[in-house]
C-alpha cells in the first residue's frame, strides 16, 4: 500500500473523490473485510505529512499519527499468515 503526501488527480478529481483516500480505504478493507487474513506480505510505503509539528516539540505524539498507528495494529492483527511486513 502507497501513502501520497500529496493529493493526486483522476479525470480532474482528487483520488478517493467522495470517499477517503485510497491508502485510507485499502486500510480499512483490510481492517473490516476478509482479505486479511490471506496476506502473506504486506508493504507500506510513502509518507506522511506532519501539520503537528508543534505537538512533538512539546512532547505529546498528535492524535492523527496514533489513529494511523492504531489502524495499521488492527490491520496487522487480521493478519495471521503474515510473513514480512515492512
């Protein structure tokens, strides 16, 4: 799964227009769905902007970077034949 920093166009609208972002969709297909449980490999890449910079200066990790961190636990714990994940 690829995470863009940026917002990318299709047909002249946002990916994910109505919806949320496809990293953010894949997350939750595997979260809520059964695919899950097939993965053997799982990849994340890409990057993630931080508008919070303020909140690790003053040593406090912002709630967007702990929601994203609690969504991949749950994702990884559907995820029995998992081999490699990186």
């Amino acid at each position: 799964m690829r995470s863009y920093s940026e917002l990318r166009y299709v047909n002249g609208r946002p990916e994910g227009y109505g919806s949320g972002s496809p990293f953010a969709m894949g997350l939750n297909g595997l979260v809520t769905g059964t695919v899950a449980a097939y993965t053997r490999k799982w990849r994340l890449l890409g990057q993630l902007k931080e508008n919070d910079t303020e909140e690790f200066q003053k040593g406090r990790v912002p709630d967007h970077v702990l929601m994203l961190n609690i969504c991949i636990r749950a994702a990884l714990d559907k995820m029995p034949m998992l081999d490699t994940f990186e």
